[in-house]
C-alpha cells in the first residue's frame, strides 16, 4: 500500500491484531511502515465487528506517506451501552463512531484514548499491539515458555491430586 501512495497521500486500513504484532518478516514490514509513513492513528475495533464471518480483533490505521512516524494515538472503540457483540443482525454503525469524530480535531488522552511514541514502540520491537493502559483489569501476557511453565505446574498439580485420592480409595 505503501507503493501506491503519492507522497503526502493518506490512507486507511482494516488489520487484524495479528498483523500488529510478530517477528521476523512482520516485524520489518511495521518498522518499514513507521519509518516511511505517518502511523498517526489506530482505532481498535471489538472482537465482533466482523461476526460472523470472523472473530478476530481488528484495527483501524490511519497513515499518510512521507512522514516519519514519531507517535501513535490509538482510540479504543467500546460497544454501545448493553450490547455483548456485534453480529449478522446488529451490525456496527456509523453513528457509533461519532464520539471518535468528536475526539479527532481536539485530541486528548482519556479511559478511551492513548498516545505511544516511537522509541517506544521501537524498544518493543515495533510491537503495535499496544492494549489500552487505562482499562482496568488488565490482560496479562505470557510468553510461550511462561504458559508452557504454567501448564506443567497444573498437570503436576492434577497427578498429585489423583495420587492422594487413589490412596483414600
């Protein structure tokens, strides 16, 4: 997308978390991106604004070609008041994006809206999965070693459970 831009040329795109984080081949193309455009905006979607076709989370990337990136707002986009999801029969709509169009012009940091610089993102590997900081009960994250860790201490916690009832019976 990048080669089809003018200089100066602003685009959107849809990407699915997936394409915001990974190493090798991924990890350069994002620091390409950053490097050659201005990443200025990611608007993170719900899980469920593509159900049912798809279930995975989604970003919105505004950028403009000929800038270098320097920081990332990213505006975390909530479902409406008493819906679970998005699907097939309540899609999103474009009156949801009004409080978005509202921050746009006048940006500031809030519960909704976030701002990473580059050499941050640059010290996470141009990670741009960035969850919302303000969002209270934050997602942990392990690396594939923690989890696998983890697993081993609870199937070594269930044997040990199964021995002890074994020799009650």
């Amino acid at each position: 997308m990048i080669h089809l831009l003018k200089p100066g040329g602003r685009a959107a795109i849809v990407l699915p978390d997936g394409s915001l984080t990974g190493d090798g081949v991924k990890q350069r193309i994002r620091e390409k991106w950053l490097t050659d455009c201005n990443v200025h905006t990611t608007v993170r979607l719900p899980n469920s604004v593509f159900s049912p076709y798809a279930s995975v989370a989604t970003n919105l990337c505004f950028f403009e070609k000929g800038i270098p990136t320097k920081e990332i707002w990213y505006y975390e986009h909530r479902l409406p008041e008493g819906q679970k999801s998005y699907s097939k029969t309540k899609p999103i709509r474009i009156e949801e994006f009004d409080a978005e169009k509202a921050w746009w012009p006048k940006r500031k940091e809030s519960d909704v809206a976030w701002k990473v610089k580059l050499v941050d993102i640059a010290a996470r590997g141009y990670d741009l999965d960035i969850k919302n900081p303000h969002r209270q009960g934050k997602d942990i994250q392990y690396t594939s070693v923690e989890l696998l860790d983890m697993l081993e201490a609870s199937f070594e916690k269930s044997a040990n459970l199964l021995q002890q009832l074994r020799r009650e019976f």
